[in-house]
C-alpha cells in the first residue's frame, strides 16, 4: 500500500506533468512572470467556468477577502457578520481595516452558518454579512441573500474551500460558489480543490463597477499608471501560478468528482458507527469534500487521532478553538457559552485524508482502523 498522506500534492501533479511543465517552460521562456499573458487567460477561464462576470486575481486569499471589503469602502466601525468557526483569515481582514467582527453560531450538521441566528444579529451598523462556505459546501444562501436584500447589505461569499460546488435554488437553478453574493473569494493554496504551487487567490462579481474598483486596489488603487484613485494594496498572482491554474482549471470538475467518490467510500464503511457521524450533505448545495469531517463523540475524538496518527494515518483538526475564544479577538468581549454549536463542533471534529489520488486500499486501511478503535 502506497504511503498515507493527507494531502497527495505529487500524485495529482504526475498525472498532468507533461501540462504542467509545458506551462511553466512557456513562462520561463518568455519571461512575462509579472501579469504574463497567463493571468488574464486564467482569469477568463475562471470568469467563464464560474458564470462571472470578472474574475480579478490576486496573491492569496486572505488578500481577497481584505480587497473585497476595502473596494466597498467601509467604514471603522462597521460591523461585518461571519461565524466563528473558520480559518483565521475571514475575521483577521476585518479586525485589520478597523472594522468589527460579529458571530453567528453555526449548524451543528453543515458547519456553516446557522441562518436562523442571523437576522437577530443585524444592527443599524452591519454593512456586510461574510457567509463561509466550509468544508465543501455552501451556505443557505436564498436565506441569506433575502435577508441581505431586505436590510440592504452587501454579501462577501468566502469560497476558499469550496471553489466549483454548485448552490442550487428552490426553483432548481444552479450557481456556483462564489457568484451568488457582491463579490466572492478565494484562495489557490496548494491543498485547495484547485491549488496553486504556492499561494495565489481571486475574487469573482457580477457588479462591473464593482469589477472595477477590484482592480484597482489589488494594483496600489492605481486604474491609469501611476494616477492613484484609491488606496490599495500589492496583491498579485504570479504569471507561473496562474499557467498552473489555467492547466488545473481543465480537470477541476473531474478532481471534484473523485474527492466525492473517495467521501462516498468513507460514507459506507463509516455510517451508523457508535458515537461516529459521518459529514451531512445539505440538499441546497454540492459538496465538494475539501474536508472529510467527522464528528467524534463522548470526548473519544483526541483518542481516536492519536490510534489513527500511530497506524500512520494522517488526520487534522479543523478547528481546534473557535475565533471569539482566540486571544486575539478577546476584545470583542464575547465568553464561552455564547456560541455553543461552534464551541461542541471543536472538540468533535477531525477531518480524514482527502484528496483526488486516494485508492481503495489507502480508504480501506483508515476506515478498518476507525472501525477497530469504536469496536
């Protein structure tokens, strides 16, 4: 059996070689490694995979979610409403343009925001809602677009972890993450479902004039050279990052496809397992299984990483403290207790390997072991 990894970077890149060294050689050669002819001809693609109007690439996805706000030019003070249960970066951006971070529990089955509290954590000073699509799969976002449109709010869809799942609508229309909202974003980094060979990100919108404005803050404000109509930032994707997306771009569907395969694997040998619940697929949204999280019960979950860790199985905790616990956003002044769906998921949750190179054998050996630490 080949060696467990958590996520198979090489594996993937050996099956497109030939591409991809193509691609980068083309780069090399020409010698175009700042806004190469290749980053507008990703961005296209990406543009015409999505079904968006603009997609405006920049150098990683924190930088997306941070260039996304400030293109909205709000205001210290604001107050910008996510969930506590995700990566750093969503609130990191918020708290650095002076803005405030407010919570909003999450669904103990999907992980994402839990769109019954969200209404109730509207004020007269909320600007932004930032839903995070997690692990694979969107938000309720009919829920909280109507909540966005009767309140007048803008919607920063953070798609880092699910860049080609479909939402689909109660009358059966599909969109893609990222496209529902204001402006959507997202991170390339390498383990993402589609991963750059370093860091890279992009953000997608309908809005033109909004398109606009994008551009101009990821380069400095600057729309004519060198007159500076905004203040903005240095945020650009590499030309050699982004011929590596336009290769990965072709066969993103198809890497979907096996992560969903592998999750269907883990689904049937796991289901029904004491104190085990394997991932909930919500029927409004794709997933795409940039995580395979299980919930592990009756404080068994530190346990069972440790049994699979020394059969040489890899597994992560996404996340192991929730934000409004973190030192540093003690200032938001929020307490244990205040969002108790986030605070159980992060003593329960341990994500298994997932990636588009996993083989029967590998799922087999990691699902036994599981079997054998509940038996």
């Amino acid at each position: 059996m080949k060696e467990i990894k958590m996520v198979d970077l090489y594996g993937q890149y050996s099956r497109i070689k030939e591409e991809i060294d193509k691609a980068l050689q083309n780069v090399i050669e020409t010698t175009a490694f700042i806004k190469g002819p290749e980053v507008k001809s990703f961005e296209n693609a990406l543009s015409n995979y999505l079904g968006a109007a603009r997609v405006i690439s920049c150098a990683n996805g924190t930088d997306a979610l941070q260039i996304a706000l400030m293109a909205l030019e709000l205001k210290p003070g604001d107050e910008i409403i996510t969930t506590p249960f995700t990566f750093v970066a969503t609130v990191e951006v918020v708290k650095l343009l002076g803005l405030k971070p407010v919570f909003v529990d999450i669904e103990a089955g999907s992980f994402n925001m839990d769109t019954e509290k969200l209404e109730s954590a509207i004020t007269p000073k909320t600007k932004a809602i930032v839903p995070v699509h997690l692990f694979g799969q969107c938000s309720n976002m009919e829920k909280i677009l109507s909540l966005a449109k009767k309140h007048g709010l803008y919607v920063i869809e953070d798609a880092a972890q699910s860049l080609g799942a479909d939402y689909i609508f109660a009358d059966s229309h599909r969109r893609k993450s990222g496209t529902m909202g204001t402006i959507g974003c997202t991170s390339f980094f390498p383990s993402k479902n589609l991963g750059a060979f370093g860091d890279g990100g992009a953000l997608f919108t309908n809005d033109l004039a909004i398109a606009e404005k994008l551009s101009a803050v990821v380069n400095h404000g600057m729309i004519k050279r060198y007159h500076y109509d905004y203040v903005g930032v240095n945020s650009r994707l590499d030309t050699l990052q982004a011929a590596i997306l336009s290769v990965k771009l072709k066969y993103l569907d198809e890497f979907n496809t096996a992560r969903r395969t592998a999750a269907d694997f883990y689904d049937n040998a796991l289901m029904g397992l004491h104190n085990i619940s394997i991932p909930v697929r919500m029927k409004y949204s794709d997933h795409i299984f940039h995580q395979y999280t299980l919930r592990v019960k009756q404080g068994q979950r530190d346990a069972l990483k440790t049994a699979l860790e020394k059969a040489s199985v890899p597994c992560m905790i996404y996340y192991p403290l929730p934000l409004h616990l973190q030192k540093a956003y003690a200032d938001l002044a929020y307490k244990k207790g205040d969002f108790p769906v986030a605070e159980k998921a992060c003593g329960e949750v341990l994500s298994l390997p997932m990636h588009t190179e996993l083989d029967e054998e590998q799922q087999h050996f990691i699902t036994e072991r599981i079997i054998e630490f509940v038996n």
